[in-house]
C-alpha cells in the first residue's frame, strides 16, 4: 500500500504574529510546500502565491483561533474552499464526532486515515476518510496527476545522471534511455493533463 505522504508537516514555527497572513512563508516550510490535506506541491501550479492559509477549526466559528500558528493548515485552493466553515461541534478541540469531521493533517493519525492505490488516486481506510475525503472533493483526478507529477520527476532526477555514468556501455546506456524516454512521455501527458485542467477551470 502506498502512504498519502512521504513527510509529515510538522508547525514548528514559535513566534506570534498578530496576522494570520504572516505565517505564510513558515507554514509553507513547515508544510513542505504541500497541501496538508491533499499533499498536493504547490510547484506544479505557481508556487506558495496560490496556496491558501487554511483555519482548521474556522475563523467564523473560533475567531479566538484566528492568528494562531497551531490552527493553520498550508492548503491548496481546491481544499480550503471545499472545507470552507465546515466543523462538526461547538468546540475547537472537538475536530470529529463519530464519522464526521476531520483529522488536523500534522497529527499523525492522519496518515492512517488515507492511502494511495497504484494510479495514485486518494482513498479512504474508514468512514471519517470517506467524510473528509467527499467534503475535500479529494477524488479529483488534479490530486492524482500532482502526485505523478512529483514521482515521475523524482524519478527522472536520479536516472538522468545515471545516462552519463554509462555512456560508455552501450547496453545499460540504451536500456536507462528507454526507462527515461518512456518517464518524459508519462511526465508529458500528466503535464498536458495538468494544464488542460487548467485552461478548462480558467
Ligand atoms: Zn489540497
């Protein structure tokens, strides 16, 4: 099975800012450039200017909460407006009752929530996943092209050295430019269906 995650986030910034917004550079950080929710990169589409500052018990409902670092979540646009005020209690602590509700992505029950099949698609392993992952929309097929995106360039990264090492053996060298041809043709069609997407959603 494969893990949502490869690295936790983790809010390690201590200092107090009396705006939400100037967290932003250190939540990214923290977040490592992913969405908590979905670990979407946010290279692949403009970088920390498109992602969005995510109260995780809403601002609406705990204004009390509002510039406060323990409380924000580094989210791509697709999950903070899904998740938008949405909170299943009258009590900030109380994230979940029953099936309902959700899981801050820096605890680390969060990972036992979700997994990745095969094609990288987003699935639930109990009913408050399957409550998050309806609310979040994380069965959108742009979490799953991110997720490839990524893995397919990690991927290509480490192979593209190897082309040099072996040029000399005409063998090994033929059969990693095959591997490596075949990633750019993957890596091509996700991008394309990447920004198809986008010029779509405008
Ligand atoms: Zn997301």
């Amino acid at each position: 099975m494969i893990k949502l995650r490869d690295r936790l986030p983790v809010r390690s910034f201590t200092r107090q800012y009396s705006s939400y917004r100037s967290y932003k550079p250190y939540l990214s950080e923290d977040f490592n450039n992913r969405c908590g929710y979905c670990d979407d990169f946010d290279g692949w589409v403009g970088g920390e200017r498109t992602y969005h500052i995510d109260h995780f018990a809403p601002k609406s409902k705990f204004s009390s909460l509002e510039n406060e670092y323990s409380n924000l979540v580094y989210a791509c646009p697709f999950c903070n407006r899904f998740k938008s005020n949405d909170w299943p209690s009258d009590d900030h602590t109380v994230s979940f009752i029953d099936n309902k509700g959700y899981i801050d992505p820096c605890d680390e029950r969060y990972e036992a929530h979700f997994y990745r099949d095969t094609y990288g698609n987003i699935r639930p392993n109990n009913e408050l996943a399957e409550y998050m992952r309806k609310k979040l929309q994380l069965f959108l097929s742009r979490h799953r092209i991110i997720w490839n995106l990524t893995r397919i360039k990690i991927e290509l990264d480490r192979i593209k050295p190897l082309l040099d090492k072996h040029k000399h053996d005409d063998e090994k060298f033929n059969r990693i430019k095959d591997i490596y041809f075949q990633l750019s043709m993957e890596f091509q069609d996700y991008l394309n269906y990447l920004l198809g997407e986008k010029l779509k959603n405008g």
